[in-house]
C-alpha cells in the first residue's frame, strides 16, 4: 500500500453550510487546498456527507481514487473503492467507508457502527465523532428510545483524551449534574429527607430511586446492553486506547491488543451470524421487547452481552 500525506487544515466539514452548493452539475473535487481542507463531498443524492479528517492518519491511494469518484458523484465506485482500502489497513479509507455506510440521511446507522467503532478503536477522531454525534445521538430525537448517554460520554472523553482536549468536558459533567439529580426511570428527585438516589455500579452515570427502576432500565431500556459495552470497552480499550492509535497511525500490522479487543466486541464474528442484519434500518426485523413497536435503532448498540449485532469482518484489518 502506498501511503501518500498530505497536508490538510481543516479537520470538519459542516453539512449543513453547503447543502445550498448541491444544486451544481457536478460536485467535483478541486485539488486546491482550500477545497480539500472543507472536504465538499457530495453522495450519489448529491447530499452532503460530513467527513471529518484526523490528519494523523496517512492518506492512501486509495482514498485519493475514492475521493475522485465521490466528487463525480460515482458513489457506488467510491463505496468499493473504500473497501478495498479498508481491507488493506488504510483507516483513512475505512473513515469513508461508515460514513457512506450511514448515508446521507444517516439512514442506515446500525450498517455503519461496526465500522465506524473499528475506526473509533484505532483512535480515528473521525470515526469518533461519527459514532458520538450520529449514531448514538440519535436516540436523543426519539423519546421513545433511551440515548446511550454512558456510551456517548465514553467516545467524547475518549476523543478528547486522545487529542490533549478539553473540548467536551462540560458538556459530560453538566449530564452527569442532570442524570444525578433524579431518578432515570420515574424522575423522583433526589432530596436530602427521603429519597436517596443510587446509581449504576458499572457505569456510574444512570441513577435511581429503587430496585425496581434500575431493572426496568437494565432489562427493558436495554440498559444492560450499553452498560455490558461499555465494561468491555474500559477493560480492553480504554488502557491501550493511545497506544492502538500510536500503532495504527505508524502503520503496525500486528496489533495483539486492538485484535483481542475486537474479539471481545464481536465485530470478528461469522457474517453468517448477522447476515439477516445487512439490510437498510427499514427492512430490518422486528426486535419487540414487551410489546413495544419496532425499535430497529436497538441494532445500533449491543447485543445484551455487550457484543455487537452486526460484526466487521474475521479478517486482520
Ligand atoms: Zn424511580
Ligand atoms: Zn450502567
């Protein structure tokens, strides 16, 4: 794999700045700096994507092909082009690859998370913020579902870890100040004469006011799934989480710890496993719990031992 840098400026290409450039003929891609810093990129739909760029990770050829058929709005090439580059180890390639994944409309999340987590293990800020700004804030737009809020925090620390940053610190401890104060289930508010709340003993971050609303959340707000995920990631992420992204951005092929790590998440599972999943968010089967309505979303978090539903690949990547 030839891997050519480049320099870059700008990391974050804001969606909704340029959906008025949408309407022309064709979104090619200048190679001027200014143009390539703001990554105006445009899917098949000529809808803008947001591609944020860790200029850490070296370009390949292949995201340069990619990026080429993108802005002639050959979408469908890029796509495989971006997998052959994800296959190959280019983490720059595997970044595009989620992001089309997901779609435009941020469809298909539950297709993009396993990709958009290989990136976000190997310390890819890109591939961060997809998973901590769409596909687990998602849930917050649909009251009937309960956000990932534990799993959000966990990829807005991390990010900011691995960056030197401080940039979502207040943010975190401003919903903790929230989710303290009462309880997550019934919203009894914690008071000094009668009610104390207690809390998640793993996650530390959800808190009631009894047994029972703490069962409701861990078995029907499926509570266990995201909290089983994240007991994985702080024991086998969070400790080498600088050095995977040190590794992978060195270009290592053998990494033992980001292997077991995916192991752990299941995203090396047989595809035969999940191959009923790989459909768009609407066809996909329905996971009722109690009755409820379809909640499709669910496929974005985890499987109630903390594995994903949908796996990446057996292969080393
Ligand atoms: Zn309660
Ligand atoms: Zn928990």
């Amino acid at each position: 794999m030839t891997n050519k840098k480049r320099n870059r400026k700008n990391k974050k290409k804001d969606a909704s700045s340029s959906s008025s450039s949408s309407s022309s003929a064709t979104a090619a891609i200048s190679t001027t700096a200014t143009a390539r810093a703001n990554r105006r990129i445009m899917d098949g739909e000529r809808k803008p994507l947001k591609i944020y760029v860790d200029k850490e990770f070296p370009d390949s050829t292949y995201v340069v092909r990619g990026e080429r058929f993108l802005g002639r709005g050959q979408t469908s090439t890029a796509f495989d082009v971006f997998k052959e580059g994800t296959e190959s180890g280019c983490v720059a390639s595997l970044c595009y690859y989620a992001v089309l994944m997901a779609g435009a409309h941020t469809a298909d999340l539950h297709l993009s998370l396993p990709w958009a987590l290989e990136g976000a293990l190997r310390g890819h800020c890109g591939c961060i913020s997809l998973l901590k700004n769409d596909i687990y804030k998602i849930f917050y737009q649909v009251t009937t579902l309960d956000p990932p809020i534990a799993l959000w925090a966990y990829w807005a620390k991390t990010h900011d870890s691995l960056l030197n940053k401080r940039e979502t610190r207040k943010t975190i401890k401003e919903v903790r100040v929230l989710l303290a104060g009462r309880c997550y289930i019934c919203k009894t508010i914690d008071s000094e004469e009668d009610v104390t709340l207690r809390k998640c003993d793993d996650c530390k971050m959800y808190h009631y006011c009894s047994v029972e609303c703490q069962l409701t959340h861990w078995k029907e707000g499926e509570h266990r799934n995201e909290c089983k995920h994240l007991q994985i990631l702080n024991k086998y992420h969070k400790p080498y989480a600088k050095r995977i992204r040190e590794a992978t951005i060195h270009g290592d092929k053998q990494i033992p710890a980001l292997e077991r790590l995916r192991n752990r998440l299941g995203l090396t599972r047989k595809k035969e496993e999940y191959q009923h999943l790989l459909v768009p968010m609407k066809d996909l089967p329905r996971n009722a719990i109690n009755g409820s309505p379809n909640r499709p979303d669910d496929y974005c978090i985890a499987r109630n031992d903390g594995t994903v539903h949908i796996g990446s690949t057996p292969a080393v990547i």
